[in-house]
C-alpha cells in the first residue's frame, strides 16, 4: 500500500465499507447498526474514517440515519437460514467500567480473561438510560443491534430484569432478583451476611446498632436492611435495638447521617455500613467530630475494596475473590452460550469475615 495518506484513508475507507456491507447481508445486524462507539472499537478505525463509510452506505440506500436512534438498515439479504449469536458475551452496567467500584472493576477483567482463554470476548454496554424507569424502548434498540447469545446484566433494577425475562433474553445476573422473577443470578449472600454482621455486634456486647445505607431499590440492598434486622430482632438479646438510616449517596447526606447517629438517644454503639465508600466518608466525619473507632463506637463494613486495607483503624469487613466472583458466572455463561439452559438458577457466595480494627466490645456506660 502507498506510504502517503490520502490513499491510505482511502483504502481503509473502502475496507471498512466492504466490511459492514458484508455484515449487513450476512444479517450480522438487525434492523439497526451498532453505535458508532461500538462500531469504531470492533473495526479499530477512527471516528471520522467509519462517518465516510457509513456516508457511502447511506448513499447506497443501505442505511437511514435516524437523529437520535442511530443507523437504520434499509435493505439486507436475509440470511438461508437460522444463524447463530456470535459467542462473545454482553455485560450490560449503568456506568463504563472506569466508574465502577474497584471489585467491580476487577472481576470484570477476571470474566474478559477467562473468558479470553476460551477464544471469547467481553463486551461491555452502558448507559444510564438502560436502567430507567421506562428501559424497553432502549433496550430494545440495543439486543436488536448487538445479537448475542449472553448478556451478563449488572447493578439491574427491577424493571430491566422483568423486561429481558420478558423478552426471553438469554441472561445471567451479577446480582439477586426481584420476587416473581425467575432468572438465573448469582449473587454475595446479603442476607446472611448482614445477619452475621448484627451477630458479632451482638457477641461482642453491642445492643444499640444502626445500620447506614443508600436509598436503594435494587435486590441486594432490600437483602442486606432485611438480614441485619432478622439478626437483631431474632436473637436472644431481648434488649437489642437496631435502626436503619439511609442517605442518597452524597457527601453532604452522608454527613447528615452521621448528625443524626450522634444525636440518637441512646446513642448507638455499633454500625453497620452498606458500602466501601461511604464507610470511609462516615469514618472521616466521626473523627472530625472526635469520636474514636472502635472505643466509642464499632463499625463494620458489607463490602471490600482493596483501598480499605489502607485505612486506619483497619475495617472489619466481609471479603471475597473478585476471581471467585467471575468463576461462579462463568459456568451459566458458557452454558447459554451453548444454547442450554442453566443448571443451578441461583448460587449465592458467603463472604470472608475479616475482623479488622474497627470493632470493639462497648465500654462500660457507654
């Protein structure tokens, strides 16, 4: 090929076109075309080179740009016979990967590598408009131009659950599902972890335990709060009280949460965090306002990621494999990708506990 540019552009202009014709007549795509994103990232060319090819298919009659909805196919072969989903896997998830706590972050690269050895490959959608309160017109968009035989959904309410059970859309969750849903998840055992939490609050002498967690709709949210309170209520400690604060995942919620712990009376002396994060930031805000961990009050966290291990008084916590994670999804995985159905609908994993710094038995009079 000639070393000087215009030709080259050329070229890869012309490749490109040759090749998203090929897919649209081998009926690789249906109704619409991928995002332009997506389609930059399969083929590897930049923005500007795939707009003239996707310029020339339109001058060809064989896409109509819609504003707003993408590329529509106009004309395609219709394939002699039934073709089979490519066997990459779809993760679906609200934020982009960057965005997602650092387990998350991690076992996702765990299921790309395994999935890799496998000659699979991992791809990953997001967009917050998949998870809102009316998903199907955009989920509908998105398994009509991205076909595959597997789709891993992450942090799904309930309405996207209910609308891939409704659609039949071959799927596992990286989560729990709502009542009346009957897909195949795997999922952390929220409620018996949290109802562990409250036990050793409780061994320890803790009778006054709160329990902070964000305004949640989604499965293991509603798992956790119900776990922590069975722990409390159903033990022997008749004298045992436990109350949930929630807060809408900001700094300055938090903090007001943190307020309104200190001013219960009587004041806990235990609590229970749903989520790294936010432990930190309550950790942060009851030292500023002098109150020692775990002499004044313990603290426990649901969830790990790897900067805990650098907080001091180190948190006790619940800990698990972000490799382990990735392994369980693997097995319903390669099994929908098979076209079989799942074997074991629901596994659920127990958490390590990891008894930390943070927890203490009360002092006397507190």
């Amino acid at each position: 090929m000639p070393s000087h540019s215009l030709p080259q552009r050329q070229s890869l202009v012309a490749q490109t076109v040759i090749f998203l014709n090929a897919q649209i007549e081998q009926g690789e795509w249906r109704d619409w075309l991928p995002s332009e994103r997506s389609l930059c990232e399969l083929l590897q060319v930049s923005r500007n080179t795939l707009r003239a090819a996707l310029a020339h298919l339109k001058h060809e009659g064989r896409i109509r740009p819609v504003h707003g909805a993408g590329n529509q196919i106009l004309v395609r072969q219709k394939p002699k016979a039934a073709r089979a989903l490519p066997r990459d896997v779809a993760l679906l998830t609200p934020d982009p990967v960057e965005r997602l706590r650092p387990m998350q972050s991690l076992w996702i690269d765990d299921m790309r590598a395994l999935l890799s050895e496998r000659g699979m490959r991992l791809r990953v959608f997001h967009g917050h408009h998949y998870f809102s309160a009316h998903p199907g017109p955009a989920l509908q968009r998105l398994v009509s131009r991205n076909p595959h035989s597997c789709w891993i959904l992450m942090l799904a309410g309930e309405n996207v659950q209910r609308w891939f059970s409704r659609n039949e859309i071959p799927c596992i969750l990286a989560g729990s599902t709502y009542p009346g849903i009957d897909l195949p998840f795997r999922d952390l055992d929220h409620r018996a972890t949290c109802r562990h939490a409250a036990g050793v609050l409780l061994g320890l002498g803790h009778r006054r335990l709160a329990m902070l967690t964000q305004k949640s709709s989604r499965a293991g949210d509603l798992e956790s709060e119900a776990g922590f309170l069975e722990g409390v209520r159903q033990s022997r400690h008749t004298d045992a009280d436990a109350v949930v604060i929630n807060h809408d995942e900001t700094v300055a919620s938090l903090t007001h949460a943190v307020r309104r712990i200190l001013k219960l009376q009587p004041r806990p002396t235990a609590l229970f965090v749903v989520h790294p994060n936010y432990y930190l930031a309550v950790a942060s805000r009851l030292a500023q306002s002098g109150v020692q961990i775990p002499g004044e009050i313990s603290m426990i966290s649901r969830d790990d990621d790897p900067f805990l291990s650098f907080v001091v008084p180190m948190p006790a916590r619940y800990v698990v494999s972000p490799h382990l994670i990735a392994k369980t999804l693997l097995r319903p995985v390669l099994e929908l990708l098979e076209g079989s159905a799942v074997t074991q609908r629901a596994s659920l994993i127990m958490p390590e506990f990891i008894r930390g710094e943070s927890v203490a038995s009360p002092k006397p009079g507190v």
